[in-house]
C-alpha cells in the first residue's frame, strides 16, 4: 500500500503506484490541457508530483518539450544564477564483496587491479587535487568490511580534512559509501562529512535483486532504507541517484521522485543532490548488454524533469558524459560537475601503471580543471568552489528553508566570486586568469545589495594580497 510516510522501502516506493503513475502518464501524453496546467504549476517553481512530472517525461509533443526545457532553464536560472559547483571523487578502495552485474569491482572480477589507499597514499592524492584547485571531494569505496572498514574510512576523511598544501584546503567531504547502520552514519555525521551519497541503482525491485545477485547490496530494503538511517544518525544532506540504463527510465524517474517525497513526508527535507549518472563501459561491463540505455534526448528530457519537480535539489553530472552532454545538460538543471576526474584508486598524484587498471568505468571528458573552468566561463557560467553552507551549519532543513526562501541567492553569488577569485590566484592558467578576471568584475554588478557588492570587492582584493577563505 502506498505510502510516502512508511519507513518500509515497498510502501514508500510502492510498486503498483508507480505502476498506476506510468499508466496515467500514458493516458495523458496528448492532454495538453493537463500539461499546460502541470507546467503552469511548475512555473510556480514548488516543484511537481511524481505523477505530474510523469506525464511530462511521457509527452512528446514538441511545442510542450521546448516549453518544458525553457521552463527548466528558467528555474535553474532563478535558483542557481550561472553558477556551477566544482568538485572532484576520490576513490579509496575498490574492494568489494557485492556482485553489482553492471560495475567491474564486483567480487567476481578476478584480473581487475585491487587497491586501497594508504592514509600517505591520501595525502599525495589529496595534495595533487589542492594543486589542481578542488575544494570538494566525493569519497567513494566498495563495500566490504574487512578491507574497507568503516574506521578506515573515517581515519581517511580526518586525514583529507588536516592536509594544507599552500593554499590548498580540502572543505568539504562527501561520502558515496555502501548503505551502513544508523550508528556508522552518526559516526560519519561526527567526522564532519558533507553529504551522504548512495545511488539506488533502480527503484524495481525485482530488477534490482537481479542486478545485485550477491553481498549485502542484495538487499533491496536496506539500501533503500538507508537515507532514514542516515538521517536518524544526524546527516541531514543526503543525495540520491539512479544509475540510467538499468530499468526503464520511466519507472525510475517516478521511483526518484517517491524517494524524494518520502524524505520531505518523514524528515521535513528532501534530497540535497540529485546525480544523473548512465550506465559506462568499463573493465569488464559492456553497456550494450543492458536493455534499457537512454539516449541523449532522452537524458535531456529526464534532467529539464527533475530540475522542475525538485528545484531546490542540486544537480550533479560525472566525466562519464562527454563535454556536447555537459554542455546541454548545464541548461537544463545541472549545478554541480566534476573535474578531472580519475574514477581509479589513486591517479591523481601520478597515472596508474597500464598493468594495475582499477578505474570504475571510463571517463567521456578528460579535461583538466583548468580547462573546464574555461569552459564553462566562456560560456557565462561562473564555476564556484563554494563550501560555505555547511561550513556555517546552514544544512537540512535549515539549508531548505533559506533554498525556498531564495535568501541563499545572497550567500552564493557573493561566495562563487570570492572561490573563483581564489582558483584564479592559486592555479588557472594566465589565459583562464584573464577570462575570470573579466567575468568576476561584470558578475559583481549582479549582486543585488550594495552593501554586500561593497565588501565582496574589498575581500577579493584582500585575497589579491594573500589571504583566503572568506565566506558568507
Ligand atoms: S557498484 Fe559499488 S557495491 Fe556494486 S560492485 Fe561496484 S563498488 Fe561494489
Ligand atoms: S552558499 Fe551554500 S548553497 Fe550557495 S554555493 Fe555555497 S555551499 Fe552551495
């Protein structure tokens, strides 16, 4: 029976509600007069339903998808300005008991290279990602309890956090760890991490225990589960995923949403992050064996969905995606993407050896962070290296209010400027320099308060002269 207030994974991500939703979006793909209002009310930028979102994902009317999109740019104009959040992973160990069929750590795999970072190996790690200019890392390990145990885990993340390279610091650590105890989350919330990351793969159970033949992932009410668990132990910032290409992206997208409801319904706070990622080759995974790939327009239409049912959940797309489906994506909803990102154990401080391979799956964009900030200024975007909000404690429902509030708009734009100024400094090329120099000053016209356009220009003159950190 549904119900999004349930702490039981089957009632809050009831089956035969998401069936019911993909029947109602069936029947009302042509019904412009429903979409028009569904959009309408988007407009009003509270979010959607998972049912309203639904029948958008269905339609395919043309006129109504450009009008989606738009609405999408919109909302993500209003909510995130042209700022992007940077960030990099950091694998730590790929040890792992489970027998996922669509990732190559699963335990069966026998000639992939099995590594597990040293807390020396984290520091040089960590110091070529300061040198690079990251100021956010996303933890990510296998499961598995004895070589990869959670006091490994949390040894690692004081490691990250005490390492100062120059002026490099690392601020903020999220952590994309096997779904674990309500004790384990405490543990986690204590050692300072920044959001909590588990991607449920797919929402169809039935798929699901498929997909997960083995280990503890198997178990579909415990992975699902998790985000409570992680919430009853203090973390409030929790980010959902599903990995694209497993089941139909329909079901998915509906499933997402549920999840999404049922964190607001039980914990007054949604989703922090929302990631997108599709299914990759890798080691031994071959995408073409999975039936239910998405194509890009496909993936356009599932992002400009999310951005307007859930507009105060931050977006997140992976080099797996090449740069031409970063690019569209940016428009439609995506606000936070890695850099340079290595998806192997260790890589960043020197390649791994062409005999020791131990990436996740392959990397689509393979730029350097210099480059990618170029980019994305060359097109108007302002990459930021912001960290404040859970640095000031502004997390979970705090964090939400001050999102739907708009109030945030007075923190970040002011703090994307003064992060950018910091990476312009410490790392960019002369010509990235030159670029983000020109677009701080014509950016610094768009803060609203002259107050506070009066002390972001003196603190980034300051940081000019040495120092760092400032915040708001
Ligand atoms: S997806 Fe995660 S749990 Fe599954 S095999 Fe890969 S590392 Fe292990
Ligand atoms: S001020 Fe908060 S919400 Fe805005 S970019 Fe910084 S950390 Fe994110």
């Amino acid at each position: 029976m549904y119900n999004p207030k349930s702490l039981k994974a089957e009632e809050f991500i009831d089956h035969q509600e998401i069936l019911d939703t993909l029947a109602y979006a069936d029947a009302n793909k042509d019904n412009v007069q429903l979409i028009d209002a569904i959009l309408a009310r988007a407009a009003l930028r509270k979010g959607l339903s998972h049912r309203e979102a639904s029948v958008l994902l269905a339609c395919e009317i043309p006129e109504k998808i450009e009008q989606l999109y738009a609405l999408a740019e919109q909302i993500k104009k209003d909510f995130y300005g042209s700022r992007i959040v940077m960030f990099a992973p950091l694998y730590l160990s790929n040890y792992c008991v489970n027998g996922c069929v669509y990732c190559p750590y699963h335990a069966k795999n026998k000639h992939i290279a099995r590594k597990k970072l040293s807390q020396e190996d984290i520091v040089r790690e960590v110091t070529a990602l300061q040198d690079m200019g990251h100021k956010r890392l996303a933890l990510e390990t296998g499961e598995d309890p004895v070589n990869c145990p959670i006091e490994y885990v949390l040894e690692s993340i004081k490691t990250i956090y005490g390492i100062k390279h120059k002026n490099g610091a690392i601020r903020r650590v999220n952590v994309n760890i096997a779904a674990t105890t309500v004790e384990n989350y405490r543990k986690l919330k204590e050692a300072g991490i920044g959001t909590y990351i588990l991607f449920q793969e797919t929402y169809h159970k039935e798929s699901y225990e498929k997909l997960h033949p083995t280990g503890p992932k198997h178990n579909y009410s415990y992975h699902t589960e998790a985000m409570d668990r992680a919430m009853e132990g203090g973390i409030d910032d929790v980010g959902l995923g599903v990995l694209f290409g497993l089941e139909l992206y329909r079901y998915e997208l509906a499933g997402l949403l549920m999840h999404a409801e049922h964190l607001e319904a039980v914990h007054g706070v949604g989703p922090h992050t929302i990631s997108v990622p599709r299914i990759k080759h890798a080691d031994d995974i071959d995408p073409s064996a999975f039936d239910n790939g998405i194509d890009d327009d496909t993936f356009a239409k599932i992002t400009a969905c999310i951005r307007v049912a859930v507009p105060y959940t931050g977006m997140i797309i992976s080099t797996r995606e090449s740069k031409a489906v970063r690019e569209r994506l940016l428009h439609l909803g995506i606000s936070q993407i890695s850099g340079a990102s290595r998806t192997s154990v260790g890589g960043y401080a020197e390649p791994e050896p062409e005999d020791e391979r131990s990436e996740q799956f392959d990397v689509s964009d393979n730029r350097t962070l210099d480059e990618v900030v170029n980019w994305l200024m060359r097109m108007g975007y302002v990459p930021s290296f912001c960290t404040a909000c859970y640095r000031e404690g502004r997390t979970g429902d705090r964090f939400m209010s001050l999102c739907k509030s708009g109030q945030i708009q007075n923190c970040c734009q002011p703090n994307a400027l003064m992060t950018l100024k910091e990476y312009l400094e410490d790392y960019a090329s002369a010509d990235t320099r030159a670029v983000g120099e020109a677009l701080i000053q014509s950016e610094l016209a768009h803060i609203p308060s002259e107050k506070v356009r009066a002390i972001v220009t003196e603190r980034l003159a300051k940081i000019e002269q040495g120092q760092r950190d400032f915040r708001f």
